[in-house]
C-alpha cells in the first residue's frame, strides 16, 4: 500500500488517498486513533458508479463513521473510475442498460455476466486491502463491511472471517447462484432496501434477505427511489455498527 495524499477534511478526520497496484482508494481515520487505541474499521464498497463519482456520498458515511471512532476505507470496482476499462463488464452494462430501456425483463444470463465476473474479482481485491489495512498501528478489529454491490457483500460474509458484521444496500441484480452463497451468511446483518427502486428487483431483494442464514438480520425498507435512502435509514445503520463493532 502507497499513499499518494494526505488532507486533512476537520479536526477530527484524516483523508489519505492510497493505491494498492493498480487499485486506487481513500482511507478515513479519526484523529483519535492510534497505536494505543486503534480505530474499529469499516469497508465502504463504492457502488458501480466508480469512487470519485461516489465521493460526496462516501465522505458524508466517513465523517459520520469518524464521530463514532471508526476508520473507513474504500476501493475502486474492477473495471471503473480511473482504473483500466473491462470490456465484459461494459458489454453486460450495456445489454441490461438496452433490456430496461426497452422495458424488456432482465435475463439471468445478463445478471449473471454484470455480477458474477464482478463479484469474483472485487472480493479477492478487498481481502487484500483489508490484508494492508489492518497492517496499519492506527487500525485494529473489528472489521464491518458497508455498501452495494449485494452480491459482493454476500460473498465477502462467506469467505472472509475478519468481517464481523455487514450493511448491505439491496439496489443491485441479484444472480440466482447467489441465493445458496446467503445461506452460508452467519453474521448480524443490515440490509437496505428502497421500495420503489427503478433499478432493483424488488421480490429478489426480499427473496435474498428470506434466504441469509444470520440469526440476527434485519431489513429497514423505505418508500423511495436508488438514491432517496432516507438520513434515518443512515443512522439505524451506523446505531447497528456501534453495537456490533465496539
């Protein structure tokens, strides 16, 4: 891990731009943390929109986080923002783009060629950063996982045991292979879901959330569009961190 920047956003949180190979990100950290007492972390998943696009979004949840004493980090998606272009990745983008446009149904050969490449690239990334991450004096566990792509979120509560609990935006396709992976979900879970969605299967969101095999999951829908997640919504979520994190 590199670190390219260093900006200080108040007194109270510390933005450090990094890269890791090829893959750019932004770690947040709390001026409180330190070797002594290092900062729970939690794992900001971009959505496909690409880091800095997503940035106003992805600061506002840091701060937030930094008030509570927990670091954030998050890492561009295979294929977006400033990183090398997927052409698989942008022909799927483009056949679901072309099926919703067209009011056509989404084929599962289409959800499954957007996600399934996705999620099987994007998990092994952020295992590594979390590898480098917690490398750092400054940070500690326990580690909590925020953000869409679900299937991502769902994968990475499989394989990855450091993840202790996970806000998971249910805005995506989901694949139906995905369905036996949740079952395989152990850990508290906090799943968003936006009712009126345009882009979101609504009955497979709920289908997943039926499926996850955590004994403590929950599920705080809110009438409303993709981007009309409501500030309350926000804060259950960060409350659902303070109890599992610290």
């Amino acid at each position: 891990m590199q670190f390219t920047s260093e900006q200080r956003l108040d007194d109270a949180v510390l933005q450090r731009e990094f890269t890791l190979g090829e893959i750019p990100g932004i770690l947040w950290t709390p001026q409180s943390a330190s070797a002594s007492a290092p900062a729970p972390l939690i794992l900001l998943s971009p959505p496909p929109l690409g880091l800095r696009t997503s940035y106003p979004r992805l600061v506002a949840r840091a701060r937030h986080s930094a008030a509570e004493g927990f670091a954030t980090a998050g890492i561009e998606l295979p294929g977006r923002g400033d990183r090398p272009r997927w052409p698989a990745a942008d022909q799927a983008l483009a056949d679901m783009r072309r099926a919703v446009e067209s009011g056509e149904p989404v084929s599962d050969e289409i959800i499954d060629a957007l996600i399934l490449p996705l999620v099987d690239r994007a998990v092994p990334e952020w295992q590594t950063a979390l590898d480098a991450l917690l490398s750092l004096p400054e940070l500690g566990g326990p580690v909590g996982y925020s953000g869409g792509v679900i299937s991502i979120g769902t994968r990475l509560a499989v394989v990855e045991p450091r993840i202790s609990a996970a806000v998971l935006f249910a805005g995506s396709f989901v694949p139906r292979v995905m369905f036996e992976e949740a079952r395989q979900v152990t850990i508290p879970l906090h799943v968003l879901l936006q009712w009126d969605d345009e882009g979101n299967d609504r009955q497979a969101a709920l289908d997943l959330f039926d499926a996850f095999g955590s004994k403590e999951k929950t599920l705080h829908a809110n009438m409303g569009g993709h981007t009309g997640v409501p500030q309350f919504a926000g804060d259950a979520a960060a409350h659902f961190f303070t109890r599992h994190l610290k």
